[in-house]
C-alpha cells in the first residue's frame, strides 16, 4: 500500500494542479474512486492480487470485451480534504496498448452533466459517454495523459445497479 499511497498523492497533485490552471472548483464534490491502468492482462491480474490486500473486490466484470474490477479499500485513501473510498481495475482492451499506472478520477457531481458543462463553457470536455444507460459522464483531459471524469452517481451505486439488471460479479 506504501507504493500505491505514494503514487497516489503525486497523482492526485498533478490532478489537482491541473484542475486549478483550467478553473474547476471540485470543493463540493465527491471523489468518488481513482482508476490504476494495466498495460498487459497479466499486470491485470498481478495488480487484482496485490489491491484484494487493500480492500475488498465489489465487481470483477466484462465491460466493452476487458475484464474491470473495483475494490472498496479497506480504510479510505486520503488527500488533503478527500476521502477517496475505492479504486477501478480495468485490463487493457484487446488490441490497445495502454501505460500501466494510475490514468484518472472521477467525482460525482451535484448538478446536470449539462449545466456543468455549460458553466464550464470555455473548456472541451468529452462528452461521448453522456448518454450513457448506466453511469452517463464527461471528461476532461490533460498533457500528462491524466484524465477526470465528472457523473452523477457514486460508483458503488452504479455496481449496485449493474447487479440488479443482472451483470455478473466474475470474482
């Protein structure tokens, strides 16, 4: 945990950094749970291994042809006024090829993804998962290949709902 605890804070630095060059606030949001990219699926199942010791795996399921997984960590990272509860584990995608490490956040919003996006106007956010059945969201990313994404809905809500509509827990 020492290793994934120091990387974090540095990412959640330049995260954090970036946020503030481009003006979102995100002092009354949630950050909801980082994402940690594998570069191989044998990475993928290493890191499964090594975060089960952090926390407890909430889903192991096949989303767009990879496995994700999401642990709830057993004490909650924390950085500066944050509780960051959870972490996503997605293996790479057949055929792409992807830098291991931690890649992005994600935090839940109190408002429409529209009107954030309106008040935010002068920036490009992605929106091509706004429509979205499950867990709709937009992002924004930056130089570093860091990436934020804003939604609605606390990830283990949205798990929560993927095993209600019947999308197996793989574990």
């Amino acid at each position: 945990m020492d290793k994934l605890l120091k990387d974090s804070l540095l990412f959640l630095q330049q995260i954090f950094d970036n946020l503030k060059i481009v003006g979102i606030s995100t002092d009354n949001y949630f950050l909801d749970h980082l994402c940690y990219r594998t570069g191989s699926l044998e990475e993928y199942y290493n890191k499964k291994e090594e975060f089960d010791k952090y926390g407890k795996l909430l889903i192991e399921s096949e989303v767009n042809g990879r496995l994700i997984s999401t642990f709830a960590f057993h004490k909650s990272l924390i950085y500066k006024n944050f509780e960051i509860p959870m972490i996503e584990l997605p293996a790479p995608k057949p055929g792409k090829n992807y830098q291991s490490g931690l890649e992005h956040v994600e935090f839940v919003i109190n408002e429409s993804l529209e009107n954030f996006i309106k008040r935010y106007s002068n920036l490009e956010f992605d929106i091509s998962n706004i429509n979205d059945p499950i867990n709709p969201d937009v992002k924004i990313s930056f130089p570093e290949g860091l990436t934020v994404k804003f939604h609605r809905e606390s990830l283990d809500k949205i798990i929560e709902k993927e095993k209600s509509m019947g999308i197996e827990n793989i574990k």
